[in-house]
C-alpha cells in the first residue's frame, strides 16, 4: 500500500475561507502547503469553489478530518471514505489524516472523544483503520488527540497510540501542543511521551495554541498563538526524529495574515536551525 508521506517538506498553515482570497491575490512564499478539512470542501461550489481550485493547482494540500469517527462503534461511513477518495484525487491532495478518536454514537456529538485506552479498542479501531485505507489505496495518518478524561485505562496514552498505528500499520500525524496540554493536565513527562512515538511512522505535525483554565488544567482550543514551551518541544520533535513538515493550526481568534505568517516562519526557522545543527 502507497504511502505519501514524503510528498510534504517544509511549514505548512491552515486554510481558512476568511483568507482565501488574500491568499490568492498574494501568495506567501513562507507556506510550503496548506491543510483542510474535507468536509468543509468537497460539496463547495461557486466563487469559493472555483478559488479552492485554483489554490490547489498551484500549491501542495493536505486533508485532516474531521468526522470519520475512526473508534466510533457506529458503521463505517464507507460513502464518505469514497467521496473522500475522489475529492484526494480531484485536487491531488499528498494526504488524510484524521484524530484518534470518535465524534458519533448513533449521531454526531459535535465533539472529538477519546477512546478507552484498552486492547479491545486497540483492535477495533486498528481495523477501522486499515479498512478506510484499503479503500483509499493508501496510508493515512493518525492524530494523537487532546483530552480530559480516560474512562476504562487499561494502558497509557503513548502506549495506546502507538499500539494503534502498529496494528493499523498507518502513518502519525504528531500534536506537539497536544502533547503538551495533556501532559500538564495528566500530569506526564512531554518529552518522554515524543521520544517514545514512532519516528519512522511521522507523515508531518500540527502546532497550536491553547487556553490557560487554571495552571494545571489547559484547554486546547486553536485559538491562541503558541506559547514558548510548546515552541520548544517542537524543536525537540525534530532533534529526537529529525526534522519533519509541520503546520500551524489556527481555527478561532483568528488574527491578521501577516500574524499567521510570522508563526509559519518560526516553524521554518527552527527546522533550518536543527537541520543545520543549531
């Protein structure tokens, strides 16, 4: 089975439709590729249609979902996975991704819930995986999410995850803020947890912003900018891994462009300096 992973390099930023247009008027040089999440995307027509696909035949995407619902007990959505499939090779996405997660219990629950940290589950959502891959005809990433309870542990987060993507035999899609927040709320060691995933699996990463509840509770919200200590953990990520594409998610409180853009080039920065051995 087809992997993409290497098709991505470099700092990747979140498309947004409040920006699409300045985007297209005046492209960054600073962004190498842009994430979206398909839902949003593969029924659009009209003006913003036609402006998604002039993006696309221009510069490198990538698709992070948001609804497959992958631990869900629910059915497969199988249509979807094949209009997803379309919608990749329309607009010759380089990957999918989605969250190690669920979003439906017969219907959708407007959230992203964590699955049991357990063996069973560990199968189940293993299989889901390598079901929607088979029809896609390549590898997806996972997503190690956030979250704030962990109902029925049989085993730990990192130990989950990467039993996960070991039985999937899928890629990772690595959250360095994510990381971060659950170690402050669960009381982990972030640094420990990166070193433990899969180098070998990482397709690319996400790097955020959060909301400060209280000092031991945070709130993963991509609606800040990103705090120094999540700056340097990514830096981290890349001694321990090497250096890998990673884009900045933003998705509320959205600031000016040029804002975005200056997290987008501290991304590049801080792969230039380890990759130069800084």
């Amino acid at each position: 089975m087809k992997t993409n992973r290497n098709l991505l390099h470099g700092a990747g930023l979140g498309l947004r439709r409040s920006f699409l247009s300045q985007i297209i008027e005046n492209p960054s040089s600073q962004v190498d590729f842009y994430e979206i999440a398909p839902e949003n995307w593969i029924t659009i027509g009209g003006k913003s249609g036609k402006q998604f696909r002039a993006m696309t035949e221009r510069f490198n995407f990538v698709a992070h979902g948001l609804s497959l619902s992958i631990g869900s007990s629910d059915d497969l959505d199988e249509s979807f996975v094949r209009a997803l499939k379309a919608f990749i090779a329309e607009h010759g996405i380089k990957f999918y991704s989605e969250h190690l997660s669920y979003c439906s219990h017969q219907g959708h629950l407007y959230d992203l819930m964590p699955i049991p940290f357990t063996a069973e589950a560990v199968n189940h959502v293993a299989q889901r995986i390598r079901r929607v891959q088979d029809i896609l005809e390549q590898k997806i990433a996972i997503e190690n999410i956030s979250y704030y309870a962990a109902p029925g542990q049989e085993m730990s987060e990192i130990e989950f995850f990467n039993a996960v993507v070991s039985e999937a035999d899928c890629d990772v899609l690595i959250d360095i803020n994510n990381i971060y927040v659950n170690s402050v709320n669960h009381g982990y060691d972030a640094e420990a947890f990166l070193k433990a995933m899969p180098s070998e699996r990482i397709a690319y990463a996400h790097i955020a912003g959060h909301y400060v509840q209280a000092a031991d509770f945070l709130v993963d919200t991509h609606g800040a900018p990103v705090i120094d200590p999540v700056w340097a953990l990514l830096e981290k990520a890349y001694q321990v891994h090497g250096v890998f594409p990673t884009l900045l998610e933003r998705d509320f409180n959205l600031p000016p462009l040029p804002e975005l853009l200056n997290e987008v080039a501290t991304i590049a920065s801080i792969q230039q300096q380890v990759s130069h051995g800084g």
